[in-house]
C-alpha cells in the first residue's frame, strides 16, 4: 500500500489535532511529530521577528520529493510536513513534521530524516529581525552533517 | 528568454527578485549564464560570486556544466536555512 | 535549569494537545512526540481488546528514572510519558512520550531513548483477547537490540 | 514478613496475586527465597522456573545474590511488553 503523502507551504498557523487524525491511517501502531518553534534569543540576538522567504513551486516540489524519498526507505503509513512562510513572532511554530508506521522504528527515522533533509535541501531562508538590527540566518554545518549521517538506500545509485 | 530568480541575501544585495534575459548560444550553460551575469557591475560580481551560490534550473539544483534550454527558469539563492 | 519532568500512568485517555503545549517551557525550539496505538492485527491474530497490567509503585517509578536518565545525557526542557493501562480497543493510544529541547537533535535522540527503555524497562504487560483467544504478549529481542543501541552516558560507571 | 508479589503469565499460572511469608534466615537471598517457593509445588515450580522470570526487590530489578531483609517487597514477574 503507498504511503499517504502530503506537503503544505502556508502562512496561517497549522492544527496539529487534524495533522495527527491525517496519519492515522490503517493499521496504524506508531506516529512519531516534529514540531518546531520561532526561538526568541537573548541579549544582543534577541529576535522579535523572524521573516521566512521561500521559493514558490520549487519548496512544494522539493517538501513533495524529501516525503517520497522517506517513504521509499521505509515502510511508511503516512507522512505529512507543513512549513510556514510570512513574519512570525517567538514562540509560533514554524513547522511540522507527522509520520505514521505499523512500529515506532521506521516511524522516529523517517521523521528525523525528514526534518534533515528539509533543513538542507528545501529552499526556505531566515531573516532574524530584532533590537540589534537584521539579518539573515546562516546556514549551519551541523544541519549538513545531520543529513549526511543517512547513506543512500540499498539498491539505489543515488 | 530564460526566466530569472533570485532569493533572499542574493535578491537583496542585486535590488532585483527577476529578470528577463534573452536565450543565446554563448550562454546555454549554467556557468556560462553566471559570468554573463557576474559582468553586469560589482553588485552582481559580487552576490552572485560567493562560493556557496545554489543554482536551480526549473526547480532542480544544477550543476555547472548543466545545459540551459529557451525557455529555463534559472534560480538564485544562497544555502536554505528552513526548518 | 532543571528538566521539567512528568511521567503519569492511567486508565482514562489522555489530552495529546494538552500534554504537548506542557512542554513548551522557556525558549524551546524543538518538539519531539511518539504516540504508541492498539493494532488491530488481521486474521488468527486480530485483536478485539487489549489488556493491559502493571506493577503499581514500581512503574511510575521506572519511567520517572528513565525520564531522569534522559535528562541527564540530553540538555532538555521538559518530558513527559503517559502510558495508559486496564482494557483498550485496537486504534486507541496507549502511550505517549514527548520531549521539549532547544535544538531538535536532543528532542529526537531523548524521545527514542526513553521509548526504548519504556519498552525494555517498565513493569507493563500486555495481552491480546480476540475471536481465537488470549494469549499474552511475548517480549520481543528487537526490543532489547534497541535499547542496547544507548551506551552508558560519557563519565557513568553505571 | 516479605511482601510477595506476582504480575502478568506468573500471576496467572499461581493463581496468586500476592502472598506473605515469614522473612526467615535460611531464604535471605532473591535466589534462596526463589528455591524455597518453587518447592511449594509444581505449578510453583513451572511458574519460578522459567529462564527470564525478572524479581524486583522493593521495586528495583534484583540480582540473584541481593540480600533480603523483614518487610521487603519482592515482585516476581515475565518480561515487560508495555509501550
């Protein structure tokens, strides 16, 4: 059976209850949520708006593959990921990331693996705006060192 | 015509979020595109110079090498920091 | 800062919405959550209720240390696990861990940790009542091959 | 007095629940108290016999050699399969 797929790009805030009912499906024994959150800071990087660009019709396309990728390495219920984009304030989530599987293995890997992958593949970009002035959020190796813990899939050139 | 895109730190430092430039033979490469580009001014020499450049064509992360056909939306953008 | 740590065990359902705005303390960024499902099973091994006994005192005591072992390898905000006993159909939740960190690493590694040692460690037993009997059920070594994945944290001679 | 008690398959095939018996000095140890019960009969025999029988002491899993000592609780149960 293929895994129910969906990936959202919006400004309105998400429901994580109807997120979850979504992944429910068949014979459903584990689902693992990631959600995350705008970070206020401190101090001289205190934040008080972060500002989320991305790139319309390549962020759906790349949010759709990254889920496709998932559920060929593992065999998946479902998957859902939504990603805000617009001004968002400290304390508002930012993104969501649901995985449904029969056991709770594949389960905390595809959505670990998700998450990795949308963090250094999926075109979005911060900016940071606070007291101390703006700017745009760097890009961390530690997210790409995350990412490359996953090998390819067996089987697959890629 | 190849569609142009820039995003983010690279839209900000050209003043420029797309532009229009005509298909040619002598740029129907991805870095062949880029230097055309780079000799725009120092704005441009300079945002889309970084090492770290990401370029897509139609959506797709490009390589260098990659051919550009008439018609290609070519993109611009520094490393995402989504998440 | 101390973790906030909360570890219930009860026959009623529990709040998932609830549970998860609990963990938002301070200036968390990172929101991991397993939630475990009855399976309904197909065919010889369908189940129509699943029961579900405990060891009363020793339990919220094992998963309050394993929610301390947690915080002790991981720096966390909050955790919480409510696991439910007595008799449950196939689609209700039993379990629930969730995990509130500042960075999305810790909250993964702490919520797979702690369903681990929940699994290996905590003083449930389940048995399955279906059309061809009861039967409890067996512990499974891919269980233990998990928690085995978790060496002792740097510096602990335990 | 030591407190016994027993959960899940064990519980079951007793037909016990929980049982006092005098802590006395010759079943002082989580394994002498175990061979003292399973000559209770052979239902108690086939119960404290199984290889992966866990016992907790006063709630904390135990090793064979623990000492026990009046007023223990001592559990007496399969491996756990909650989650």
């Amino acid at each position: 059976m293929a895994a129910v797929l969906q990936a959202q790009v919006q400004e309105q805030a998400f429901d994580p209850a109807a997120l979850h009912r979504s992944l429910k499906v068949a014979d459903c024994g584990a689902v693992v949520e990631f959600t995350g959150y705008v970070r206020g800071g401190e101090g001289s990087a205190a934040v008080t708006t972060l500002e989320l660009e991305h790139y319309p019709g390549m962020t759906e396309r790349s949010l759709q593959l990254i889920l496709e990728d998932a559920a060929a390495r593992w065999p998946l219920l479902a998957a859902t990921v939504v990603h805000r984009v617009g001004r968002l304030a400290p304390g508002e989530p930012i993104v969501w990331v649901g995985v449904g599987a029969a056991h709770r293995g594949e389960a905390f890997a595809a959505c670990d693996f998700i998450m990795d992958f949308l963090k250094t593949r999926a075109p979005f970009w911060k900016k940071e705006h606070g007291p101390a002035g703006s700017a745009w959020v760097e890009a961390r190796s530690s997210d790409d060192e995350r990412a490359a813990r996953w090998q390819p899939p067996q089987g697959s050139s890629r | 015509m190849l569609r142009l895109l820039f995003f983010a730190r690279v839209r900000e430092q050209l003043g420029c979020d797309r532009l229009e430039v005509p298909w040619s033979a002598d740029a129907a490469t991805v870095e062949k595109l880029l230097s055309h580009l780079q000799q725009r001014g120092p704005q441009w020499q300079a945002a889309l110079g970084q090492p770290n450049l990401l370029i897509a064509v139609n959506q797709c992360v490009a390589e260098p090498a990659d051919l550009l056909r008439e018609g290609d939306e070519v993109a611009f953008f520094p490393p995402v920091t989504g998440g």
